[in-house]
C-alpha cells in the first residue's frame, strides 16, 4: 500500500473535501489542537504549521516524515480582516515549515493556493484581500524554490458540494450573496459582462485528486474557466433565490470595482453610510479580483479521474438554498 498524504488543513472547507475526496487510508489530517475534526481521514494529527516542525515535538516529526508519501498544503488563513501579520505567519511562514516536512521526508510538495494571486487586467492592489494576496504569492515563491517535486494548485473561489450544497462553513462569497439576497447591495462594484469564477467544493477536491494521482508537477488552474458564470447571471442567481423567498429585491447597479475605489468612496466618504460603505468594501474585497474581463485556464476535461464540471448555475442554486436554510434568511417584511 503506497503510503498515505498529510493534508495540512483538515478541518478545513477544502481539507475536509479532499479529505472526504481521497477516502479513508489515503490521507493523515493535520489539524489543529482545537479546531475542526473531518471524518474519513486515516488519522488525524494535531499541529501548527506556523510552528517549525508543524508544531510536533522531534521524535514525533521524524515519526511522520518516515511515513508520508507527499504533503498536501491546504492550510491557510483566508480572512480577510484578520492582522496582515497573522496571515502573512499562516500563509507564507506556515508554507515553508509544511515543505521543510517534505523536504525532510523527500517526497513532493503540493501546495493548494487561491486564483486571487492572479490580478485583473488594469486593476490596482487594494483593499483588504492585498495581505492574503501577497501571503499566498510568498507561498508560491517559497514552493518554486523546493528541493523536491512540487506543484502550486491555484483553485477558484469555493462554493458548497454540487448536489447537496452543503460546506462546513460559509466564507467570503456568500456574504456577498447574502447582501444581494436582503437587498442590501444596490451597488455591485463588478464590472457588467465580468466573469465570476466558482466551482463546487466536491469538484475541486476531484481535480486535486486528479492531479495528485496523475504525478503532475508545475503550476495548474482548477477553475471554470469559460464555463465561469457572468456578474449577471451570478445576481440574477441570486435574486431568483430572494423571489422564491417572497422579496422583492431591486435589481443592483454594475459599476467597475476601480471606479467604486477611486471615485465613488473617496467622493462620498462617510455620508454614503457605515452600512453600504461596508457592503461596497466587502464586495471589491471578495469579487473585484475574482471579476475578469477573459477566462483563465482550467484543467483538461480529460484528466483521469476528473471529467467535466458540473452545470454551474445548478451548483450555485443549490448553494444558495443550502445558505438560505442554514442561515435563517428572513422573508419579505422581517429583519433579515
């Protein structure tokens, strides 16, 4: 039996999909001390890949490397208002201690980093993604100088499983779709005629299987490429959630995220209001770098063991009817 991945970032939303992807007996989970406990794991490991050695004590450390086939680097801080410190420690720090395991144990290093390094034509670094932006292009640039096999899986933004549309948390995009659900984003700082890459959790963990079990070394693009939905269609999305819901909610306005930046909150400052400001900020800090005005690459539909992606707009149906019950999103007329 061949020996099995540490996948750092367990507890995760994309640990505990690959975790669930590669099935029992593939994968040693690290997670930490206090955090998330993903079923389907050969066996889980408390650690801290901020701490040299991720965290364990020398003969334990040395345990591992003896036993691992790779490392799957899925850890990472992706908030967003944390410190920049803090992320920088998680995401780049945390990197390097996960490929020194890999090194120590010489076997290939796979790291899971985000298509938010990818910026859009034209546009300016702002905003409170910039810290995890950089976090994650420091990563890359630790990965690229290994002394072993590597690759960097630069995965889109993470929606819930493509038939359930379930996610062990809610993170970034759905408060976006929260705020466009309620009515509260009557402007979205997204250009009209964007593409807003997503794909479903289950189908990214397939294709980091896929790649994984392939041997495939390099940098590769699991996103949905010219599959990906329009702004439009993603608000239209989500406004047919709300009429199902019985609201009725005004349709937003697309205005390109430059022009919110450098036009409408310096112009307005404060008295746009503490509520919409934040709303227009969250929205340039989570879709203005997702929004693209070209698709990226993606995976061949002929990877062993991936095929296509599923239908899209279907998959974000689902998610937004899983949210909806989760969250408690009120109906027309009750506080939201």
């Amino acid at each position: 039996m061949a020996h099995p991945l540490l996948v750092t970032g367990a507890g995760g939303v994309v640990g505990q999909s690959l975790v669930e992807c590669f099935g029992p007996g593939r994968v040693i989970g690290l997670v930490r001390p206090a955090g998330n406990r993903p079923d389907g794991a050969a066996e889980l490991i408390a650690g801290d890949v901020t701490r040299p050695r991720i965290g364990l004590d020398a003969p334990a450390y040395a345990a591992l490397a003896g036993r691992i086939g790779g490392v799957l680097h899925s850890a990472a801080l992706t908030s967003f208002t944390r410190a920049a410190a803090d992320i920088h420690d998680v995401n780049a720090t945390g990197t390097a201690h996960a490929l020194r395991l890999a090194e120590d144990a010489g076997v290939p290093f796979h790291l899971i980093s985000t298509i938010y390094v990818h910026r859009r034509d034209g546009s300016h670094e702002h905003g409170r993604s910039r810290p995890y932006r950089e976090s994650k292009r420091a990563a890359e640039d630790t990965v690229r100088a290994a002394r072993v096999p590597w690759s960097i899986l630069r995965m889109s933004l993470v929606i819930g499983d493509s038939a359930t549309g379930s996610t062990p948390r809610f993170q970034g995009v759905y408060a976006a779709m929260k705020s466009l659900i309620t009515g509260g984003a009557p402007v979205v700082p997204v250009a009209a005629g964007s593409y807003v890459d997503f794909l479903p959790r289950d189908h990214v963990a397939r294709s980091v299987r896929a790649l994984v079990d392939s041997g495939a070394l390099g940098e590769h693009w699991i996103t949905a490429g010219e599959r990906a939905l329009t702004i439009e269609e993603f608000v239209e999305r989500c406004l047919g959630y709300a009429r199902r819901q019985g609201r009725t909610v005004p349709r937003p306005r697309l205005v390109d995220s430059e022009m919110v930046h450098r036009l409408i909150i310096p112009a307005f400052g404060d008295s746009i209001g503490a509520d919409l400001r934040k709303r227009l900020e969250l929205f340039t800090d989570i879709l203005g770098p997702l929004a693209t005005d070209r698709t990226l690459p993606r995976l061949p539909d002929d990877l062993p063991g991936l095929g296509a992606p599923p239908d899209l707009g279907a998959c974000l149906d689902t998610s937004l009817e899983f949210f909806g019950t989760r969250a408690r999103l009120a109906a027309t007329g009750t506080p939201a």
